[in-house]
C-alpha cells in the first residue's frame, strides 16, 4: 500500500494533491502524482504539482540516510522545464548512488552540512517525459549557522 | 476586493492555496499568497505556493493583453531560488513594458507566438526577499502547432 506523501513531516499543500509514494527505500523514493485533484482547466497536469513532486523526489532519498534527530533538509532551489502535458498520472523517481550517500555522510560529519542536485525526470502514464526537475537539497545539522 | 486567484481558469490546485490578487491591470499584477493554508511543518512558507505565486504572477500581465479567443498562455520553464523562509503572506508583482507589449503583439500577428522571461522577487511582510522566480511564458495561438 502506497505510503502517504509526506517524508515523516505533514504538510497539508503536499497532502491536498494526494501524492503517494510507491516506492521508499534507503537512498531511493518513487512516487506518482495523481492526474484528478491536480488537473488545471484544460485537464492536463497543472505546474504545481510538477514541482510538488520533483521537490518530494529528490528530497526523500536524502532524508532517509539521516538522523532526523541530528541533520533537517530544505530545499535551495527548483526548476522545471516542461516538455509535453499530460493527460494522465505522472510518476518520478531519484536514487542517490552509494557514492554520493558517502560524500553526505563524509560533509555532514565534516562540516555539519551536505547537499546534492537532483535531476528528476517525470513521466506520463504511456512513459512520455512530461517535465524534468532539477532540485537542489541541502541537509543541515540543527545547530548549523551558515 | 481582492479578486479570485484564477486570470479568468479555474484552477483547483490554485483556489486551494487561496492566493489573491490584490491589483490587475493591462500588463501588470499583484498577488499575495497566504501562509495559514500553505504553511510546511515548521511553520513557514511551503515551497509550492512560491511556485504558485510565482506562475500566476508571471502569467496573468499576458493574459491581460491578448485576446482568449485568439491566443492562451503556457509555462515553458520556471525556477524559483530561496533565499529566507517567510513566516508571513508573502507577496510578488511583476508588469509588461509598453515595450515589451509592443513586441509581443508584433511576435502574434507575425508569427501566432510570444514569449517572455518574468523574474519575480518573492517578498515576506517585511518586505525581505524570501525567494525570486523566473518563468518563461509562451502565449501561442490557438492554431499554432509548433
């Protein structure tokens, strides 16, 4: 069963777009967008939810390879380019590679804050690219001061 | 009174962040993007909802000058870059040239295309700069087909 959208937060403007992830693993999320509570006035999938998803995208690997305890994510900054509307659900994944988990890993111990691009491709229903994302995370320690 | 978020659609995903317009005239427009039903889990401004005011206040200067029935707009691209969290409404304008309107209604009449670069500073209720967008709108045609 999907898991509901949000990483361990709750954000209502996440949750009213009803996103669901499908799949949630160490360094690896995959999540689907549903095309009915997020259509505009032509019924194609509007902006926002493109950037709903990026953003949840990228951000989920990165938060679960840290102790929420110690580190927190934001995001720095987003871009969406988009390709091709669509008419139906749209999906996207992001895994980080065990490189990358290990230079976080390294900066975080390091100097108490990390980050990484993430380029998120999205995806109709019939496997069309609908829009790419481009989302820069940063984790932080919480007594980070710049 | 402010009016309605949507420049004349009816956007669901807009209606729900309850962002208002608070001026609309040819070529300019000024919106403000309440916090309480777009506030994240810490309690500041959630990173859609400057996308949302972003777009709209994009969008809606070149919606003013064209005729729907001959032409409708679409977001090519948009980025947005956060620069401090808000915990306020956060507001954004942003106005055509006389020039540039000029240019876009040469560009229809020539081609049945237009586009333009809106960059958008995001301000707090302070009047900080909390994030700046930049969105490539297209106003096409209705029979225009690439």
């Amino acid at each position: 069963m999907p898991e509901p959208a949000d990483p361990g937060f709750s954000v209502p403007f996440v949750n009213r777009t009803e996103m669901r992830y499908l799949a949630k693993e160490r360094g690896y999320a995959r999540a689907v967008m549903p095309l009915a509570p997020n259509a505009n006035h032509v019924d194609v999938m509007y902006m926002g939810a493109y950037t709903v998803l990026a953003e949840a995208t990228a951000a989920t690997p990165g938060i679960s390879i840290i102790d929420p305890k110690e580190h927190f994510p934001i995001v720095k900054d987003i871009a969406v380019d988009f390709h091709r509307m669509a008419a139906s659900d749209v999906t996207a994944e992001f895994r980080l590679s065990e490189e990358q988990i290990a230079e976080i890993h390294a900066d975080l111990e390091r100097k108490g804050s990390a980050g990484y691009l993430a380029e998120i491709p999205m995806l109709d229903a019939n496997g069309n690219l609908a829009a790419t994302g481009k989302v820069t995370i940063k984790l932080l320690s919480h007594n980070w001061n710049g």
